[in-house]
C-alpha cells in the first residue's frame, strides 16, 4: 500500500469515526426530561407568584401547555407521579384564586398561607420523585425543581 492509499484509507475512517461521533452528540433522554420538567417548574412558578385573576388564568394555561408539551417518552415515565400532584395543583389554583378575588382580609391572608403550604408540598413531592431508580424520571423531577427555582 502506497502513502497515498494510507492516507486516503486514514481519511476515511477518520471521516467515519468523526461522523459517529457527531451522530451520537444528541439530545439524551435525560436533556430531554430535564428541559421538559424545567418548562413544568417554571410555569407552576408563575401560577404561584399569580396575583390577580388575569395572571392565574395565564398561570394556568402556562401549567397546562408545559404538561402537554412533554415529551412521550418522558410523559410515560411520570405520568402516575403527576397524576399524584394533580390534587395539590388543584389546591394551588384554588387557594390562590381565593387569595386573589376574595374581599374578606382574612380569608385572603389564610388562603396565602395555604398556597405556600400547597406549593411547598409539590415541590417536596418533585424532589422525592427525583430519587428514583429511572434516570429519566429523575432529570424531569430534578427539572421541575431547578425551573420552579430559577423563576423564584
């Protein structure tokens, strides 16, 4: 074999083993998850820091299309964990359109404090559910934390 077949063969596999390398250089499972929990965390964020009628609705409707937005894969994995705080969010949004409309001081003062009780509660659930033995639920979990976090 001459030099110039060496280098031609060199190439090659070189070009080969560059273009696996970049094919492998994804998304992982695990990005995924993570990005599509941050979304969760960050509009459950703006519903808990909701203080007029308008911005829970938005508040709302943000939870609501971040769900739906997650990804198949990720959405299977989770989707017993968050029917699980599907109770507590409904508490959320009730809590706070109380909070938010009623015209008696201390109602309003009493469903704040429920609201925050609410929110931290999801918030313990989503770091409980981060420890389990599916990396991916894992990510999403760490995601809806990191997201409700950074939006504080």
């Amino acid at each position: 074999m001459n030099i110039r077949h060496t280098t031609t063969a060199t190439l090659a596999v070189t070009a080969l083993l560059g273009g696996g390398a970049l094919a492998g250089c994804g998304t992982s499972p695990e990005d995924t998850a993570h990005s599509d929990g941050k979304a969760v965390g960050k509009a459950m964020a703006q519903l808990s820091n909701a203080t007029n009628a308008q911005e829970l609705t938005s508040g709302v409707t943000a939870v609501r299309n971040a769900v739906s937005d997650v990804s198949d894969d990720v959405s299977s994995r989770v989707r017993g964990q968050v029917d699980a705080q599907r109770d507590s969010l409904n508490s959320v949004v009730g809590n706070l359109r109380t909070a938010i409309t009623s015209d008696n001081a201390t109602a309003q003062s009493n469903a704040r404090v429920e609201l925050q009780s609410d929110i931290q509660d999801l918030r313990s659930r989503a770091q409980s559910f981060s420890k389990t033995n599916d990396s991916v639920t894992n990510s999403f979990w760490d995601g809806v934390k990191d997201g409700f976090d950074d939006a504080q």
